[in-house]
C-alpha cells in the first residue's frame, strides 16, 4: 500500500493551493507509483496502479495469468494458488492480486517516484499559468518586485513571477526589492525548456513601443472610445518618444486629447517613464506633411520626396540643423522610425551647395567629405579643377592635411575634373508644405534641444 490516511486531504489542497486539475494530478502520483513499482520490481509484471478515493490511498495490483505449470512466476500463478484467492479461478484467466508488502520501494524508486510527480505537476501549473494569462498577452500588468537575477528582474504577479529582462528596463530608473512595477506582458509562453529565459514563462517589457501605445490608452478616453488613434511610436526609452495620432472625427484635436487639461494625461505617462520627453505630432498620409510634423520644434523649408527609395531629403533653416537633428541625431532618428521612410536633413546653405555644379565636382573628389567640401567651397575653391591647381599649403591649411596627402587630394581633383564633361544632374520634385499642425511636447511644449 502506497500513500497515508492523509494523501487526499493533501491532494486536495494542492489543487486548491496551485488551481490544477484533480484529476491530473492523481494522475501524476498513479504513474510515478507505477514507475517506483517498476523501478523495484522490473518491467516484465502486469500492473495497474488505482488512486482510492474511498481509503484515500493508492492500491497496486499484480496480474498473472493461471496455468498448470509455473514457468514463470512473475507472469503466472498456478491453478491452486489462484484458487486460494479466488475460488471461481480458472484456467487461463488474468488474475489480479494487490499487491501489500510495496510500502518500501527502495531509495532510488522512491527518489523517481518524487521527479514524475515534480514534472508531472510543473508540467500541469504550466497549463494553469499559460490558460490565465494567454488572453492577457498585449496588457499592461500590475507586480511587485521580487529579486534580481543576472540583471533581470523578477516581478511578482500575486499568482506566479515573470521576468522583466535587463533590455526591458527604462535605464534610468533603479528598483529596489519590494516595490510596485506596471509592465507590458510582451509574451506568454506554454514551453519553457527553449530560449533565452527558460522557466519563465510570463516576459515583460517597459522599453516597447506598446507599453507606450497601452499607458496612452489607459490615459486618453478618446483612445479607449476608438475617435483618436495612435498611428505610430517610437522610442529611446527613458529619454524621449514620438508617437503620431490622428481623430476620425473632425472637430476632435488628436494632439489636445493626449495632452489633456494642463498636460495632464501626458504628465502622467511621462512620469510613469521616469521622465521620458514625449513629442506628439499629428500623422498624415502624405509623407512630407508627415515629416514636417514629426521633426518638431524645429521649422522645415522644403522637402524632397523618393517614393521608390522611400527616402526624404529635408531642408531646414541654418540656424534650425541642430534642432532638427537633435542631440547625438535622437530628433531625426525617431521621426525615421515613426514613419518607416529615410530621413536626410540638409541646412539651407547645404543644399544650396549641393545645387551647385561646382560643388558638386569637389564633392565627387576621393578623400573630400561634405564638411571639407563646405570649407573650400567657402574659401573660393568652388569646382575640382580650382582645387587640383589651388595653392598646396591653402590646401593643406584647409584640409588639415600634410604636403603628400594635399598631392594626392590635388590628383584626385584633377582626375575628376578630366572626366567632367559638364551637365545637370536632374532635380527632384521638392513639394510645397501647408502650415505645421499644432504639435506638442511633454513639459512646456518647447524645445531643449542645444547645439
């Protein structure tokens, strides 16, 4: 007899305690039972293993087939014997006897008895966790920080942990054990033995773009009714974020929905992420609207549309270039990623420059980059063949160069200037812009951007 007067006292409260199947887990202990019994007895018996709800035990029982003679006794029992324990035995049938003197299986059978019910029953709490939170992937969800692994953070759920990865952490805030977290639930997991964080089966992120998209949903009732949809948002968490909307309705104001009363519902996203700057911009359709847009504060001139490289070249103010590029290019980079299309922003006198046939020869020029270019373009070296015959020591004062690679630079010209046979190179079609939608900023709606 395997188990005590309290297994189904226990049974129960384990499937009370961890919500799993009673049925599953008596499973589990009916095969690890099996398993311990063939452990200590071999494979060549006949078993059946039953979990007894009435005596809240397991019972083992032994079938053996009745023969004349005992060839085998572990397959066969003898008529006689047979009889003795059923008098109505006969010959050939498949007699089952419980089998009592099991209650010492042996340390190793013992020892599988306990894994098949540990694996049996994390394989069951799986199904369990996975069931709850399949239809929760894609929220928000509320934890408190539990410990800290290897730079990850495991963040209790009140029912089972996840992991919030280290590349899922805003990076400029710091938790400690114990403190309340929100998150986004970016996968739930049914196998666990597979990828980067095995036995995790919950994995979080604060550093998504739908953990963004989801914190404006809960804050902006226009959102949640479906009248102002997000269109796009990029990040570099916990430092600045763009996300483009529009409204279906029109006398609904996209941008003044998120903002809310004093910026008020884009205070509290802010303050969720640490800090993070959030620029919303209106989205359009038309990718040069969109751009002049999305590289708010700063002003556009012009914009330069290639609709097969998806590509937009951006002429700005002189004096706009740093804003509009940002600090270490963050402005120019999110308003790339916000609309999916390669942004090139060019000052005024840049592309005034770059309209310039001559500038462009010195352009062409191997070893004469944009900022080389600009500087003797400026001195009065404005075509590759003035700069094959300028003075050596002009040049290498304006190259920063020594006199051998000043040669070499003169070499090149002149080799460009040789293949020049003059021409336009085409100009593309630079599309007019209508006045810039209001847009705003988290904070004060002004730019903190510096040279």
């Amino acid at each position: 007899m395997v188990g005590t007067e309290n297994l189904k006292r226990i049974v129960d409260q384990i499937c009370r305690d961890k919500g799993i199947d009673r049925t599953l887990l008596i499973d589990a202990i009916e095969e690890a039972v099996r398993s311990a019994v063939r452990k200590k007895y071999g494979n060549r018996r006949e078993i059946e293993v039953q979990f007894s709800e009435d005596l809240g035990e397991v019972e083992v029982f032994q079938y053996r087939t009745v023969v004349d003679e005992v060839y085998d006794e572990e397959a066969e029992i003898s008529l006689e014997d047979a009889r003795r324990l059923d008098p109505e035995a006969e010959l050939d049938d498949d007699l089952g006897e419980k089998m009592e003197n099991i209650a010492e299986l042996g340390r190793i059978a013992a020892q599988s008895a306990k894994q098949v019910i540990i694996h049996r029953m994390r394989d069951a709490e799986r199904d369990v966790i996975y069931e709850m939170y399949r239809d929760r992937e894609g929220t928000i969800v509320n934890g408190i920080v539990q410990r800290f692994e290897r730079g990850d953070m495991i963040i209790n759920l009140g029912r089972t942990d996840a992991v919030l990865p280290r590349d899922g952490q805003i990076p400029k805030r710091s938790y400690k054990q114990g403190d309340r977290i929100r998150a986004y639930l970016q996968e739930v997991r049914r196998d666990t033995r597979e990828g980067k964080f095995r036995d995790s089966q919950l994995i979080l992120s604060r550093t998504c773009n739908e953990f963004l998209i989801k914190l404006f949903e809960m804050e902006v009732p226009e959102i949640a009714e479906g009248i102002v949809k997000i269109m796009g948002a990029s990040r570099e968490p916990g430092f600045r974020a763009k996300i483009a909307v529009s409204s279906i309705e029109s006398d609904v104001d996209p941008v003044g929905a998120c903002v809310g009363l004093k910026g008020s519902r884009v205070q509290n996203v802010v303050q969720e992420l640490q800090g993070e700057r959030i620029d919303i911009v209106p989205w359009s359709p038309d990718p040069a609207k969109y751009v002049y847009n999305a590289l708010a504060p700063a002003e556009v001139s012009m914009v330069i549309v290639d609709d097969d490289r998806k590509t937009l070249t951006v002429v700005v103010p002189d004096d706009q270039l740093s804003l509009a590029i940002g600090r270490q290019g963050q402005n120019v980079r999110l308003a790339s990623r916000l609309l999916g299309w390669k942004i090139d922003v060019k000052s005024e006198q840049r592309y005034a420059n770059l309209e310039n046939r001559g500038y462009r020869s010195l352009a062409r020029v191997e070893g004469v980059d944009e900022g080389l270019a600009d500087r003797l373009f400026a001195s009065g070296i404005t075509t590759a063949a003035l700069l094959a015959s300028a003075d050596i020591d002009q040049l290498m004062s304006l190259a920063r160069i020594d006199q051998e690679k000043a040669r070499s630079l003169q070499q090149a010209a002149a080799e460009v200037a040789a293949s020049e046979p003059g021409g336009d190179d085409g100009a593309d079609e630079a599309q007019e812009l209508p006045d810039r939608e209001p847009s705003a900023t988290s904070g004060d709606n002004q730019s903190t951007e510096q040279e």
